[in-house]
C-alpha cells in the first residue's frame, strides 16, 4: 500500500537518520518538476523511459544543474554525466546511444546491472559534490554485465549548435510540450497508468462510491480497489494518478477505468 517515493524515504531514513529526505508522490512531468529545482545541486537519474530524460536534460540545461544519466535493460547498462554548457546534452548524443528501444519491460533486466548502473551514477555524484568536477568521466559508459564486457566513448565533439535543448537558439521542447502521456503502459509491472490532464481525487468520496463494487483500503496517499466481480485491481492517487494492475492492454484498462470512475 506504500507509493514508492514513500517506501524509499522510509529505508533511506532508517539507513541515515541524519538525512532530511522529502518525498514527493506525484508523477513526475515537466511542469511538477521545475519548481522543484531551487537549490538543488545535482539530479540523478532514477527513470524508467525516456520521455521522462528528455525532461530532465531540458531542466538540467534551464537551470543550470547537471544531471546523471543512468539506464539498463536485460544485462545491459549505461551511464554518462551530463553538466550543462561544458558537456553535449542528451539530444545531442541521443542518435549515438544504443539500444533506446530496449527496455525492461521488452527485455526484462537482472538486478547486478542496476547496482552496477546506480554505483557508477554514485561515483559521478561523490566528485561532483565534493568538487572534483574536473576528474568526472565525461564519457558514456556502456557494459553488458553477463559478457563481462565495458566500453567507453568519449561524446565531447558531439555538441550541436542547433540542439533544440543545448545550441544557440535554446527551445527546451520537452518543457514546452508537456507531452507526458496520459496514458502509459508502466515498465514489467503489467500495470497501466491512466492520468487524466488537471484532474485530482478526493480519496475519501471515491471510497464511499467505490465501496458498492468491490473492496477497498485507502491510506494518506492512495485507495486501493478491488472489484468482486472481475477481481481487477486499481490504485487511485490523489494528484489524479490510477494504476490499472493485472493488464497491459490499454483498451481493458480505460474501459474498466471509466466504468468503474466516471
Ligand atoms: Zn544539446
């Protein structure tokens, strides 16, 4: 029943409880995101696609904030800093990365790549922080964690001029877009997230309503349903997220999305 922004900030606390650590639950587009960005050193990338990097990068340009680029999929890993004006972006070298159309759900993904991913993301981290700026690897690393293989490329002469992100004439198109998907089929979960533009619950009167059809258990953060009848499963947030879980055809979901909320 934890969202797992909040599962997360529990196991950080217990293993620092000297950390402050802010959770938000909320999914996460350009427009939530941006005035989260004051007084924030450095983001790492925790995402699972690349719509989501596409939106970081552009932050990370905007605001002057560089960001560590981390994904995986099967046994298969990269990772590259990316610091605003010094070092192309990622629309820069996007043609040049490898493997975009892999993802875990494709592909599925065997945990050592994810603890190899996130400790050289870590490593970028500790320097940048302390700063050592100056000894960050500024190329993309690439490694198959089964064949034991690793690779690095160097991406310095890959800055444009006419990124649309990075170049002279600076449009930010993934901030300007807000072309998050309303609906999206959610990474090896067998799950979809329906998210209906500027719209938001009151958990509490959909708990009354919902009640009539099958099970629920609602905490601060989310309502959990499930219908007799189907035996199908949603978690409702309030900032007018719902996980459809058990399908990942999207028709079944916004079928049973609209007959069970409209
Ligand atoms: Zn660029």
């Amino acid at each position: 029943m934890l969202p797992k922004a909040i599962a997360a900030k529990r196991r950080l606390e217990e293993i620092n409880s000297d950390a402050t650590i802010e959770a938000h639950v909320m999914d996460a587009t350009a427009r939530n995101l941006e005035p989260l960005l004051s007084d924030v050193d450095i983001l790492i990338d925790g995402t699972d696609n690349f719509d989501i990097r596409f939106i970081m990068n552009d932050l990370s340009v905007k605001h002057n904030i560089p960001w560590v680029f981390g994904a995986c999929a099967g046994s298969y890993g990269m990772t590259k800093f990316f610091e605003p004006n010094e070092d192309p972006c990622l629309m820069c070298v996007m043609k040049f990365i490898p493997g975009e159309a892999m993802t875990c759900d494709s592909h599925g993904v065997i945990a050592p790549v994810i603890q190899q991913t996130s400790l050289m993301q870590t490593v970028h981290v500790l320097k940048w922080l302390i700063g050592k700026s100056d000894e960050i690897d500024r190329s993309i690393s690439i490694y198959d964690i089964w064949e034991g293989n690793y690779q690095k490329f160097s991406m310095k002469k890959m800055k444009k001029e006419s990124c649309k992100t990075c170049g002279s004439e600076r449009a930010f198109p993934y901030l300007k877009s807000l072309q998050q998907t309303d609906i999206a089929v959610l990474c090896g979960r067998d799950t979809i997230q329906i998210r209906m533009k500027d719209r938001s619950f009151d958990l509490s009167h959909l708990e009354m309503k919902l009640t009539a059809y099958g099970k629920t258990k609602k905490n601060s953060f989310l309502l959990s349903f499930t219908e007799h009848q189907s035996g199908k499963r949603m978690a409702i947030f309030k900032d007018g997220r719902v996980l459809v879980h058990g399908t990942n055809d999207v028709e079944e979901a916004k079928a049973f999305y609209y007959e069970m909320m409209e």
